[in-house]
C-alpha cells in the first residue's frame, strides 16, 4: 500500500497508547501512519452516570461513522467497547495480542484488612460502574458500598488517591499499558477466573471498512488468529443475550492442548438477572467449539434451582451459602468426619512448610509455631486464604484440581530445598510423592480425623464431596441414587468415588468456594 494509512483513535491516554501501538506494529511491515484523534459520546459525557456500556457503541460511533466516510482508513479499539452487533460496512479485520484480562482492586493502604475477603475493610466504598463488577464484589462482600466511577484511567485513580473512594476496580490491561505507577496502593489482582472480565477484555480490535482488500491484507501481518478464535467466542455468548450488554455478564475463555497436543477450549462466566441479583457462576470445556456458544449461553440462561449437599459443616452467611440460597438452591452440609489436633514439640527444619488442607493450617498454626521466615506454600487458593487469617502468606499457591500436577510444580520451584508438611495422620502424602528426593520432605503430623454418623443425611439432587475420607465415610452406610449428580472435591475423591460404583462423576475446576459453585452450576 503506497499511501499513508490513517488511524482513527480516541484522545485519551489508554486510548493513544493502544493507536501507537498498532502505528509501531505496522510501521514495523514498512507501511506510513498517521494518528487522527476522534472524540465520542462517551468522552464528552465523563461525569454521566451509567453502567460500562460494552457493545453500545458508546465510545466507538464517532470513529466507526469517521471510518464509513473514509476519512480514516483503521479503527484501533478496545474490543470490549464494540457493539456485538456489526455496523453495517465495517468489519473487525485483526486483532492485537491479549494483555492480562484480569481485574485489579486498588486499595487505599488504610483500608486494608488482611483477614477479609479481597483485604477491604467492613464496608468500604468500592469505585466502579461496571454492574457485572458490581454483582461479583457484592457477591463476595455484601457490607460494601459501591459507588459509581467514571473518567479515564489517571482520573479514575486521581480519585482514590484524593481519597474519594475507599478502593476502585480497573482492567489489569490499562495498568500494564500505562505502566502507572500504583505502588502508593495495595493491590488485589483478581483472576479471570474469580473476578469474570468483560468479553475480550484485554485485546485491541483492529476495524475497518467491509470489502478494503488492501486494507485486510496490511493487518493480516499484525493479526493474531488464537487470540481472534478466543474472543470470538466470548463475543458470539455476549451477543446471544440480544441486549444483554447492561446485564451484569462477564465471559472469558481460554485455549488449551492436552496430553496429545489436541486443542480444547475452557470458557468461565458470572450471570446475574440484574444489578441487584446474587451472580451464578459457570465453568465449561469442549473439544468441539462449533456451535459451543448457543449451548453455553443455553446452559447460563437456564433456571433449575436444586437442592445441594456438601460434606462439610454449612455457615448460614459464607460466600457459597449465600450465593446459592440467592439463586434459590436450597443448601445443606455436614462433615462425616471430626478432627482432633495432635501436639508437636518442635518443627523439623527447613526452608519451607507446604499445607495441603485448610486443616492442616488450622491445626499447625493454633499450636503458635514460631516459624521466622520460613517460606510457605499452599495446595490452592482456599487454603492460602486460610494461612493469611493467621497473619502469614503463601510465597506459592497451587492452582490445580490435580494435586499431583500441583506438587510437581512445587518440588521443581524449591528444588533441593528441605520441607515440612503438616498434615493429617494417615495422610496420603500425594504432594511428597512428586519429590525425586524424598529426603527433602519432611512430614509433621499435627492432626488425625475419626467419622461420624451419616444418618439423616438428605437425599440431595446434587452430592459435592470435598474429601476421600468424607467419601468413605457416607458410602459406610448410604448410597448415591442415579438420579443425583455428584461432584468431587479434586482427583482423589473422584477416584474414591468411582472406587465406590459412582460412574459419572463432575470435578470441582478450582479447589476455592468459587470452583465449587462453577462446578454446581454448570453440572
């Protein structure tokens, strides 16, 4: 192309950087840019209420109409502004890498509380506009307040640092782009996984007119195709909501290739009915995408409230209570089996301690070790939230259901490094076994566990187990219908399980309250 390519972008900083990082992209192919900065709806109604308005055009029209009249020959958008819905005329033609699209929460370093859900203190103000982020925070933590939030980024964190908002949430993505300097804040970053993101959040559209032959053949060299098939995806499930893009709906999906290199597809979501509504939360995978969408937002849109029974005793008022009692599951639970802390004199030494179970936390940590600074690690996230109730924090965290996988990962970062672990009596020591070097392991007995009677136990339309010993304990005495669906808390009470006769059995895709509601809900 012999011309000089004319890019239409916003004029904001987040915005800019996104253009001139297109502009270096392609001038990289030998092409000449010039940058035309375009201003939107949505940049001269800033202090307007309203929720994101993803796929409203809110700050796209302007550019798109500039595109149409050919008075720019590029669009650079964030991709989540797009209507889902095509302008008749244009088309995403490519799209950019995807930054981190995980959600950040900004605290005021006053604000913080270290033994809370998302470290705020009781009812904080939380900044943010968005109602899928509104749905989620409030799912998490009901005594917050959250107020709206506009501007671009700077402001939107001149505005906490001015002390208006007790913490805010921004994108991951405009953070890492802007390269701002946050050290001033606590920061919580929020996995895709926990805290749902818009549909493509994280990746640049690249829009030009329908039919631009040359057009389409200069962005091909700047494209990612993985990227491209990912948030099709995400935007085909949005889009499937007709209208949908006030709802608070957060999509997000992830390629993968299993042991045969034979690619695969995970897709997470958060649903609520609107702003005032408790989330549901959904985890699904295929090898088969075609036609994916139309069975996942399907599956999202139905309603079938049931009847829950977990092993382990139930709080009225904790995250996965309530969520469900909010969707109109009835929720019951019980352990099958009581523990009883064994005293220990001392710890052997070594480098680091690794805690396996919530359990193991609980019954090391109420003995008041004295620990220094020896490293921790944890088998997951529900865990590592255990071990910062007693002041401390996990330098690693296992974030696989497969507890073998999760401790292979940890003896490759410790390397020859001793360890202790704490754990159960009788334990089956999954983690130790990935040591090449057993010598490093070091086991410290600080619990045994005895069942209890499984009487009365109800006969629930859905059976969570959350323990082989749990498993063991209720197939003593009872039996699992056809009719109910049971899920298991990880590999070795899926295993325990099929031991038993189950034959059908759904795992948990995170050992975290989250995981199990995922696996509940979309079962």
């Amino acid at each position: 192309m012999a011309k000089k390519i004319i890019i239409g972008s916003r004029g904001s900083e987040l915005a800019l950087w996104q253009a001139n990082f297109i502009t270096k992209e392609l001038e990289k192919t030998g092409v000449k840019v010039e940058l035309k900065i375009i201003k939107t709806k949505g940049d001269k109604q800033q202090e307007d209420r309203f929720s994101e308005m993803q796929g409203q055009g809110f700050f796209t029209k302007e550019i798109e109409d500039a595109l149409l009249k050919k008075e720019i020959d590029l669009a650079v958008h964030s991709y989540k502004d797009l209507p889902t819905t095509p302008v008749k005329g244009l088309k995403v033609g490519a799209v950019s890498y995807r930054e981190d699209p995980s959600e950040m929460l900004l605290i005021l370093k006053e604000c913080v509380d270290e033994k809370r859900k998302l470290r705020l203190k009781p009812k904080a103000i939380v900044g943010t506009s968005a109602a899928r982020r509104k749905v989620q925070l409030h799912a998490f933590r009901p005594d917050i307040e959250i107020k709206d939030l506009r501007g671009n980024i700077p402001t939107r964190i001149q505005k906490l640092r001015d002390k208006k908002y007790d913490a805010i949430v921004v994108a991951s993505a405009a953070i890492e782009r802007l390269e701002l300097d946050i050290s001033d804040f606590h920061v919580e970053k929020l996995t895709p996984q926990e805290l749902v993101p818009a549909p493509a959040q994280g990746v640049l559209a690249l829009q030009i007119r329908d039919g631009d032959k040359n057009m389409q053949a200069v962005i091909d060299k700047i494209n990612h195709p993985e990227v491209e098939e990912i948030v099709s995806i995400e935007r085909k499930i949005f889009s499937l909501f007709q209208g949908g893009c006030n709802l608070p709906l957060g999509i997000y999906c992830e390629k993968h290739r299993d042991d045969s290199d034979k690619p695969f597809f995970k897709t997470w979501a958060a649903y609520a009915h609107d702003a005032n509504a408790y989330p549901r939360y959904f985890h699904f995978h295929t090898y088969e995408p075609e036609k994916w969408a139309e069975k996942v937002t399907e599956k999202i849109k139905a309603e079938n409230p049931v009847s829950v029974f977990i092993t382990r005793d139930i709080r009225e008022d904790d995250f996965f209570s309530r969520v469900l009692k909010g969707n109109n599951y009835k929720v019951s639970g019980r352990a099958f089996i009581e523990f009883k802390s064994i005293p220990f004199s001392r710890i052997p030494v070594a480098d680091w301690i690794f805690f396996s179970s919530k359990h193991a936390v609980k019954y090391f940590f109420e003995q008041k070790p004295e620990i220094g600074n020896t490293k921790i690690g944890a088998i997951g996230k529900s865990t590592a939230a255990a071990i910062r109730s007693y002041g401390k924090r996990a330098e690693f965290i296992g974030y696989s259901t497969d507890t073998r996988l999760t401790g292979k990962q940890f003896a490759s970062l410790v390397k020859s490094a001793p360890v202790v672990f704490p754990q159960a009596k009788d334990s089956m020591r999954t983690v130790q076994q990935q040591f090449v070097n057993k010598s490093q392991t070091r086991d410290l007995t600080v619990y045994e566990t005895s069942q209890k009677p499984v009487e009365n136990t109800p006969d629930a339309d859905i059976m969570l187990f959350t323990s082989p010993s749990n498993v063991e304990a209720f197939f003593e005495k009872k039996k699992i219908s056809p009719q109910q669906k049971v899920i298991a808390m990880g590999d070795a009470t899926s295993h325990t399980l099929k031991q038993c006769g189950v034959k059908s059995v759904y795992l948990v895709p995170s050992f975290d309250d989250i995981g199990l509601l995922q696996a509940i809900f979309s079962v």
